[in-house]
C-alpha cells in the first residue's frame, strides 16, 4: 500500500543529487525521452479532466491504454535516468513499474464495481498498458 508513494519520494529525493549529463548523447536522448512522457502525462490528464465525471474515460490516450497517466510517468523516469546516465535510478524505476502494475489491480477492480460491463467490455478492447488496441470481435 505504501510501496508506491515512498518510491516516488525516494526517486525525487534522489534526483536532487543526480548530476545531468550536459552535452552528452546521454543528456539529449534522455530529454527527448523524458519530454515524450512530459507530453503523454499533459494530454492524459486532458483527457481524463475533460471527460464528464461519473464517466468511463475512452478517449485519447485511453484508446491505447488503460493506464496513460502511469504509463508517461514511467516514460518520464526513464528518460531523465538516461538524462543522468544513473543504473540506480533506472532500477527505481523498474521498481516503481512493478508496484505501479500491483496498484492497477486494485484500480481495476474498482472501476469494474463501479462501470461493471462498460469497463469489462473497455478492457477487453484496451490494452493495460500500451499497444494496438484490440480489435472487436466479429460474429
């Protein structure tokens, strides 16, 4: 229960001392990395902030994934620990996406008592984290 939030405390107190790797190749792939998951987390909050509330929210990023918000925070982690050129803060990470993926479940099963078939029907379409949505089935 506690494992997500004292991670992420962890990770932005570590980053305070992560010294960025300036002019490096390291420093440029982890800005265009971090600044897509910059991006991916602005458009998911939009999304979710401009559908109505008490509704299920399909749309935008949510067509691709379940967990949009989850999915740039993770995106952003990733990039600014190859922006600092850190394996410790990498491996946060890794371990901030596997609490994160426990997390969901518990999400999951609210939003399934809450939306019941809609949100069955939305998982069996969507994605959890990111790909191809699914195709519908044909009879």
């Amino acid at each position: 229960m506690y494992g997500v939030p004292l991670t992420i405390f962890a990770s932005f107190v570590y980053t305070v001392f992560l010294p960025l790797q300036l002019g490096t190749t390291w420093f440029f792939a982890g800005l265009v990395i971090y600044l897509s998951g910059l991006i991916f987390v602005s458009i998911a909050i939009l999304n979710f902030a401009s559908t109505p509330k008490n509704k299920l929210v399909t749309k935008g990023l949510y067509r691709i994934s379940r967990n949009p918000m989850n999915m740039g925070w993770l995106i952003m982690n990733i990039g600014l620990s190859v922006a600092c050129a850190s394996w410790l803060y990498l491996m946060l990470t890794v371990v901030l996406m596997i609490l994160i993926n426990a997390t969901t479940s518990s999400e999951e099963r609210w939003c399934l008592e809450t939306y019941g078939d809609a949100y069955r029907e939305y998982m069996s379409r969507t994605p959890k984290w990111i790909g191809i949505p699914k195709s519908e089935k044909r009879d």
